[in-house]
C-alpha cells in the first residue's frame, strides 16, 4: 500500500510539474519574441501527451518537439504576423470608409469571418505541429479542413481556450506565469484529438497519435 501511495504521489508531482514547467518556459520563450512560435510548439507538445492521458516527460517532450519542428514552427509563426497583420490593416481602413454602404459592411462581415476562421485554425494548427509528423502545408490544410468542417465545434475550442488568457487578465499575474498557457493549450489539444477521432478510424488515430519519440 505505502509504495503504491508512494508511485502515485510521484505521478501526481510529475504531471503537475510538467504543466508548471511547460507554462514557465513558454511564458519565458514569448518575452524572447524570436522564441514565440517555439514556445508555442513545446506547450503544445507537452498537453498532446496530457490529452491522450500520457503521463509526458517534460523535457523529452517539450524540446525533442522544438528540435524535430522548429524550422515548420518558425514559419507558420511569420505565416501568423503576416496574417494578423493583414486582418488588422484592413480594420484600419474601415473608419474612413462610408460605414453605411453594403460595399463596407460586406468587407467588414468578410474580414471578420476571415479573421474567425484564421484565429480557430490556429489552434489546431499549433497542436497538429507538434502530434503530427506532417509537412507544414499538409499541417495548415488539415487545420482548415477540421476548422471548417466543424465549424461550431471549432468555435466553441476557440472561445474555451481564450477564456483562461482572457481571465488571467483581471487575476493576479502568477496565474499567467503558471497556468494560463497551458489550460489554454490543453484545450485545444483536447478540441484536436476529439476532431481527429471524428475523422479517422481507431486504427488510423492510434498509428497518427503514436509518439514519433518511441
């Protein structure tokens, strides 16, 4: 009784340690800047493994997921500036604009859609970075394609994974440092794997979600 006491103490510490740790080390790769998309793919990583119930090994995980894509995760992270960048040049425009023609409220509506769509496959982007070995375009195609397929679903992720981001703004900021990142992401994770079982047999998932580290 005491060793298995004991065992599932350990268990217990090492899994809460493993999201503390994933959360500290992101927070601390997002003020890097340069670090950002990395920081991204690590914690991502990190709640793939809590999302399939895996007990992760954090630093395996975490930065064996950095070494295997950081080239893919810098890239959709400049794919990212350009896009937020895009979508923020033309809300810009839109005050000088006549705000009541159809022509205006059209792009509003169509920039707002896009700006949706763009923020959901995000988060299954990241995720899918760091659970499959793809090629960054096959990445983003397989975002877009569960994003739009079950676009209810894929905003219902979306809005349950900011909501740790956004309370950590009205709560002391030791909620950030150690938890927010992590909740968030391991949402999502949880949103990637629940539409990946939806569009895949068990055989299928089981062979995609086997750990490339094995």
């Amino acid at each position: 009784m005491g060793n298995w006491q004991e065992s599932g103490f350990y268990a217990g510490a090492e899994r809460i340690g493993a999201f503390l740790s994933a959360n500290l080390v992101t927070v601390f790769l997002f003020m890097t800047v340069i670090g950002a998309p990395f920081g991204l793919l690590g914690l991502f990583a990190v709640m793939n493994q809590w999302a399939q119930g895996r007990q992760p090994e954090f630093f395996r995980v975490y930065f064996g997921a950095i070494r295997r894509h950081w080239r893919s995760a810098l890239a959709l992270g400049l794919i990212n500036l350009a896009g937020i960048g895009l979508i923020l040049l033309n809300l810009s425009i839109f005050p000088i604009m006549q705000l009541r023609s159809l022509a205006t409220i059209l792009s509003l509506t169509l920039t707002l859609c896009l700006g949706a769509v763009f923020l959901m496959a995000n988060f299954y982007a990241w995720s899918i970075l760091s659970l499959l070995d793809l090629p960054l375009r096959g990445t983003i195609k397989l975002s877009l394609l569960l994003t739009l397929s079950h676009p209810l679903r894929s905003l219902f992720i979306t809005v349950a994974a900011l909501l740790p981001l956004l309370a950590s703004l009205a709560l002391p900021v030791a909620f950030l440092l150690l938890v927010s990142l992590s909740v968030s992401a391991y949402i999502g994770a949880r949103g990637v794997c629940g539409a990946l079982r939806v569009h895949s047999s068990r055989e299928e998932l089981d062979e995609l979600l086997a750990d490339p580290l094995d």
